[in-house]
C-alpha cells in the first residue's frame, strides 16, 4: 500500500451494481487524473450478492491507489460510507454514489471548491431526473433540516459531497447508529458552500430505493436531527382540540334551537375516526422515537468490516 500522502479520498457505496462497475472505475480513474493530485478511490461493498465485489477486487491502477472495503453484510448507504472514513487519508473527502447519476467528472469541482478553505461543499442537482412526488418530498424534508442544522443549503439528499478531514473525524465520533451524513456533517461544520452539479438517470440496473426505505430514510434524516415532527403532532392535538370543543358548543346550541335529530350521527362518526386516526398516528411516532432510543442504547456497531483489500494484493 503506497504511503505517499494523499490530497483526496473518494468514498464510494456500492451494492448490487455490477453492471455499473466497469463504467463507473473508468469515470473514476479519469476524474481523479482530472484533480492532478494524490488520489484515492475507497469503495465499500455493502454486501453485495451479484458479482460486484469481485468486480472491484480484481481492479487496479497505475494512477490512483484503489481500496475496497468489504462490509460483512448490508448495513444500508450511510454506514457504509462511514466504514469508507474510517479508511481515508486523504485531506479532503469526497463521496459520490455508483448508480452515475451523479457525474464523477464534477468531482474536481468539488474540490476545487474546497480549497477554498470550506468545511463542506455540498452539491445541488440541476435537471434533476427523479419523479415529481420524490422531488416534492425532498424540497420539504431540505427545509426541515436546514432550519435545523442552521446552514441553508438546498439539496441534502444528494451523495456527491466534499468534506475536510476535520469534519470526517468529527463525523466518525458522533456514535449514532442511525444517521444522515449530509445532515450530521452540517451540525459539525463551520463553514458551507455549494455548486450546481450535473444529474442523469441511471446507467445500468434500477433504484436500491423503494417508497418504504425512501420513508425510513427521510424518518432518519428528520427523526435524527429535529424534534419538529413531535411538535407538529402537539400542535396537530391542541388545534383538534379546540375544534372538538367548539363543535361540541355547535351541537349544544343547535339542541336548544333545533331540538333532539339523529341527522348528524354520521357526521360525529367521521369525526371521531379522524380524531381516533390522530391519536394513533401520535402514539406511533412516539413509539418510533422511542425505538430509535432503544437501538441506541444497546450499542451494537453501525458497520463490521471484513476484509479490507488494497489493489497490492494485501488484505487487513
């Protein structure tokens, strides 16, 4: 393994894409030749079952030093790129996705940017190809976790990201299990920026991301960061409430003046099973805080290396 000091660390989760993997090392390789200084690729295989792994292990390069850490199962994206800073050397970290809608080509931007003197460069998709309702959803939970990081910044859900060694460090001692690294990086960091980057459909393959992980994720990203969504619920109850008590007088009143009907049953019925709805709903998300708590406490690691192979051969 060269010992070299190394400028720049790119960290890359991978699962499941073989038919991604000859594109994405060859964009790669090139990107990094682009940058013109020390350069690493790290890639954490977050326990692939195609041919991925082998894929990565038999690559080399003459002109970048290549890494693959082998997690010992699936432990979702945001883990495995924690087990990736845990392998870095470089002084700035950039990480990206294997799917390529992201281009690796804006990678020397990204840096660039960075040396500027920031402590993370975030990116924005322009063009961004993703359906209507996951682009919607994604504007919401951006606000959310910029009132609650307190940096502005537009596009937390996107992968290609620039990071100092400081703020990885800071990152790998925050102990959560369940985390959001674009978030968590923002609640160590001093300064931001960000630039507008390139976004494409998929290269090869489909989405790891179905509507339940893309709900658990945006409960990670919320949940973890901000105690708005039990708040919204405390506000939701205190507004039911008030309307319940006004209907009530409504009711008592139309009583007197109308006198006994059975007309608005129904009515109390609907009303009722909304309230009824709502009580459930706040005592869920409770329960999922709750959860959360519980996972924490028990303390079980996030990720379990394996294996780490270097393109020399050597396995640690």
């Amino acid at each position: 393994m060269s010992t070299a000091p190394i400028h720049v660390s790119i960290v890359v989760p991978v699962y499941n894409e073989e038919a991604n993997v000859a594109e994405l090392l060859r964009r790669l390789v090139g990107a990094a030749q682009t940058v013109g200084k020390p350069t690493e690729l790290i890639f954490v295989d977050d326990g692939s079952s195609d041919g991925t792994l082998a894929a990565l292990k038999a690559f080399s390069s003459p002109v970048v030093d290549v890494r693959v850490v082998e997690l010992a199962r699936n432990f979702g994206q945001h883990a495995a790129v924690m087990a990736g800073f845990t392998q870095c050397r470089g002084d700035i970290v950039v990480t990206i996705d294997a799917d390529l809608q992201n281009p690796p080509e804006e990678i020397p931007r990204l840096v660039a940017e960075m040396e500027r003197g920031y402590d993370v460069v975030g990116s924005v998709r322009k063009d961004r190809q993703d359906p209507l309702l996951r682009k919607i959803s994604s504007k919401i939970v951006n606000r959310l976790v910029a009132k609650a990081t307190g940096h502005d910044l537009h596009d937390y859900g996107c992968m290609l990201r620039a990071y100092s060694r400081d703020t990885v460090r800071a990152m790998l001692d925050c102990p959560e299990r369940r985390t959001f690294i674009p978030a968590l990086a923002m609640t160590v960091a001093r300064t931001a920026s960000e630039i507008e980057v390139g976004h494409a459909d998929r290269f090869e393959g489909k989405s790891k991301y179905n509507i339940f992980s893309l709900l658990r994720l945006n409960l990670d990203l919320m949940m973890g960061f901000t105690s708005i969504p039990l708040r919204l619920v405390s506000v939701t109850g205190m507004i039911i409430a008030a309307l319940g008590l006004l209907f009530s007088l409504f009711l008592i009143i139309r009583r007197f003046v109308v006198g006994p009907e059975v007309e608005g049953v129904f009515t109390l019925f609907a009303g009722l099973y909304f309230f009824v709805g709502v009580q459930i709903m706040a005592v869920g998300l409770i329960g999922e805080y709750m959860a959360r708590t519980y996972d924490e406490v028990r303390g079980r690691p996030r990720f379990i290396i394996r294996h780490v192979h270097s393109q020399d051969g050597e396995a640690a």
